[in-house]
C-alpha cells in the first residue's frame, strides 16, 4: 500500500496539467471494521470530495487492472455445552468437543468459484480464531470459532449472510462485521478506457475486498491497480518491486498526461 502511495504522491507533484481532473485521497483505517474506515467517513462528511466519473484504488495488484472485489463477512459460530469440574467430565457437556464439528463442516467445505461479467473469482470460507475454555480442571460451556467469509459480487451481504446460516445450521450465529462487493464493471466506458489505455486491455478479478465497493456504492465506476502482489498480502515477507512500482508510475503518468 506504501508503494501506491509513494506512486500517487509522484503524480500530483509530477502532472501538473492533466488531460483528467484529478483528486488524490488519502486515508486511514482501511483494514479494519467498516464502521472506522476513513473513506466511509470521509464519504459522510465530505461527499462532494468523492464524486466523480471514475476512481482508481491503487490497491496492489502487481501492475495487472483487477476488476470489483469480493465481499467480506466475519461471523462467529457457537457451540454451548455445560460447565463441571474436569474430575468428574462426566457431568458437563464440552463445547470445545462440540465445537470439532463446526470444524468438519469447514473442512468439507467446497468454495464456489463463478464468473461475473466475464471475470472469475474464487470464494474462500475459513476459521480465523478459536476462544473456549475457562481453567485448566473447568469442562468449557462455550466455544466460539470466528470465520471469515469471503464471497463473490454476485451475492448481496443479505444473500451471503444466509448462506452461512445453512452452511451452520444447528449452531448460534452472531455476525460481527460485514462488507458489501462490488461487480467488476469493467463495461463502463471510463473503465474500459482505463482498462485499455493502462492494463493493455487484459483484467482480472480481484480476489479479496477493497473500497472499490464505497465507490460502487456512491455509483462511482472504480477500478483496483498499483504495485505489489496481492498474494503476498498480510505474509511475514511481502514487499514491492522496484520495477514495479516505477512501471505502475510510467503508466499512470502516460495516462495522466493523454499518453499510452
């Protein structure tokens, strides 16, 4: 994300008088829950600033135009028991027992993997986190294993909702944070225009969720490119390529500038 940053910094001070009008935004709390993100907020207090024909979030996607993005969902699923001292087990009911087979249901979990607007994405559905427990001579009477659903734009956060309440049907399920995906819109004439003139006319799905979906939202036409690869996200070794960073800078200069 620093690299595409560091990129739009080197336009604004670069293209004085681009053939496009132009806003830089900047802003903060982008991976976390929706309700902080700066560009929510900023979209509240300042809409004005956010209105435009055509947005490009220089998310990193390694220099290739990935179009819409998936929707993301985090809920936790609960399976109860009944507390007893671990002497006598046979009193209690074990929650973190209870629990394996939510565990199983994920694991024989299949993600779908469907074509929207000619672009394929790839569903994901896993646990993140496991809290049970209470001392170490306690059966547990709770255990909660949070998931994160990650689905593609041709379901809504109501549809997708839904569907995990089938996949866990038997337990409790309290949805914790929720963000809505955005179809890839590609069709769009400042899109594809874009799309031709910076990515060579060749684009892919964007496999995870970024603020594509606030300006989906706005009905602002919004495209992810920048530096970096994606898949090496949230790794203990991502980074940026060098060359990859002044190539996006190239291409975004050309195009700023009315240029291929």
């Amino acid at each position: 994300m620093k690299a595409g940053v560091a990129v739009q910094l080197r336009l604004a001070q670069e293209v004085t008088e681009p053939v496009h009008d132009v806003t830089y935004v900047f802003y903060d709390n982008e991976e976390v829950d929706a309700s902080r993100n700066g560009l929510l907020r900023l979209s509240r207090n300042h809409p004005e600033w956010l209105a435009g024909d055509f947005a490009i979030l220089m998310e990193p996607t390694d220099g290739m135009i990935e179009g819409g993005c998936q929707g993301t969902m985090r809920v936790e699923v609960a399976a109860h028991g009944k507390r007893s001292h671990s002497a006598r087990s046979w009193m209690g009911e074990n929650a973190v027992h209870k629990a394996g087979e939510i565990l199983d249901r994920l694991r024989a979990y299949t993600p779908r993997n469907p074509v929207v607007e000619a672009l394929q994405f790839h569903e994901g559905l896993n646990a993140v986190s496991v809290r049970g427990g209470v001392a170490g001579n306690v059966i547990p009477d709770e255990c909660v294993i949070a998931v994160n659903y990650r689905f593609a734009p041709d379901l809504s956060v109501e549809e997708a909702e839904a569907h995990l309440r089938e996949v866990f049907d038997g337990f409790e399920i309290t949805v914790v944070d929720a963000a809505a995906p955005a179809r890839p819109g590609l069709d769009d004439p400042s899109a594809a225009a874009f799309v031709d003139a910076v990515g060579e006319g060749r684009a892919r799905a964007k496999l995870g969720w970024t603020d594509v979906s606030l300006f989906s939202g706005l009905g602002v036409p919004a495209v992810n490119y920048g530096p970096g690869d994606p898949m090496l996200a949230h790794t203990r070794d991502e980074y940026a390529e060098t060359a990859k960073i002044a190539d996006a800078e190239a291409r975004m200069l050309a195009w700023l500038r009315g240029g291929n």
